[in-house]
C-alpha cells in the first residue's frame, strides 16, 4: 500500500508562454505615422493636381468652342458664301454653341468649387456628369467637324477665299476642343473609377 501512495505522484506539466511582441519605441511609432501623412498629403496633392488640370482643360476647350462659334456665325460673304446654306456648317455652328455653353457650365462650377473649397453637387454625381459629358461633347465635336471637312475641301479646290479660309479655322478649332475634352473625359474616367460610393 505504501509502494502505491509512494509511485503515484502528480505528473509534471509544461506550460509554455507565447513568446511577447518586442515593445513599440516612439520611433516606430513616429516613423509608421509620418508614412501615413505623406500618403495622405500625396494623394492630396494628386487630387488637387487632377481638379486643376481638368479645370485647365475645359477652360481651354471652352475657348476653341468659342472661337469655333465665332468664326462660322460671322462667315457671312453673300451669295454661296454663307454658312446658314449648308447643313455641314449649320451643325458645325450648332454643335459649337452648344460645347461652349458645356464646358463654360463645368469650369464655372469647377472654379467655383475650388474657391470654395466645397462641392456643389454631391462629388459621385458629379463624377458620373463629367465622365458621360465629356464624351458625348467630345463625340459631338469630333462628329461636326467629319461632317463639314468634305465639303470644305470641295469648295478649296474651286477657289480659295476668305469664306474657305474661315470655314476651315472653324473646323480646326473644333478638333482642338474635341482633344481638350477627350484628354478631359480621361481624366473624368479615372476620378470614377477611384470614387467611393456608399450604400448606405
């Protein structure tokens, strides 16, 4: 009996501890913080260089709208010479107005924005206007300008005059905004495709 109490001793058991994380220095955790404000103040900087330079260029498809508008509304000569008898021109003209009064539209409340430093429509709307609008614009302009190229380079071999020559600056003006406004819709497209959206 003795021989029994004296064998059956409690086994020994090993416990083993996790092994302990070393401890943060306030250098980790200087250095871990400084990482996340210089990629917040980059994409900062990123965001604001995209707004500017989507402003630069609907400012500047603006202006060759205008131009383009101009120079076929007072291509006026008389006789043959008059834009309004030609349908090539009448949507060159039509398409002109209606670029400019888009892209005027965009960079003011673009410029207001940025002035204010707040949006004026919700930034998803606006995301989803910009892309689309641009576009359609871009494919508007670029359209206008197919269809009265023929005809303009029909009228240049029989004789070149003031009437060609404005027909012509018209045309071109309209292929620069349509340029402005394709870089612009990839520019809009980008800023969608890098919008959040919230469902609830």
């Amino acid at each position: 009996m003795s021989n029994i109490e004296e064998n059956s001793s409690p086994p020994n058991i090993h416990i083993q501890t996790p092994p302990t994380a070393p401890p943060t220095t306030d250098r980790d955790y200087q250095t871990t913080a400084n990482g996340g404000i210089a990629g917040i103040l980059k994409r900062w900087k990123r965001e604001d260089l995209i707004k500017r330079g989507s402003l630069g260029l609907r400012g500047i498809a603006l202006l060759f709208s205008l131009i383009s508008f101009l120079a076929m509304a007072s291509n006026k000569h008389g006789d043959w010479r008059d834009f309004d008898r030609y349908e090539e021109y009448r949507y060159l003209l039509a398409i002109a107005i209606l670029s400019s009064m888009y892209t005027g539209a965009q960079a003011f409340r673009q410029i207001q924005e940025l002035s204010k430093g707040k949006p004026l429509i919700k930034p998803s709307v606006a995301a989803i206007i910009d892309f689309f609008g641009d576009q359609i614009m871009a494919y508007l302009l670029i359209s206008s300008a197919s269809s009265a190229i023929p005809l303009t380079n029909r009228m240049r071999e029989g004789s070149d005059n003031i009437f060609t020559d404005a027909s012509a600056a018209a045309i071109s003006m309209s292929v620069f905004a349509f340029f402005c406004l394709a870089v612009s819709a990839v520019i809009s497209g980008f800023k969608l495709s890098t919008q959040s959206y919230s469902y609830i």
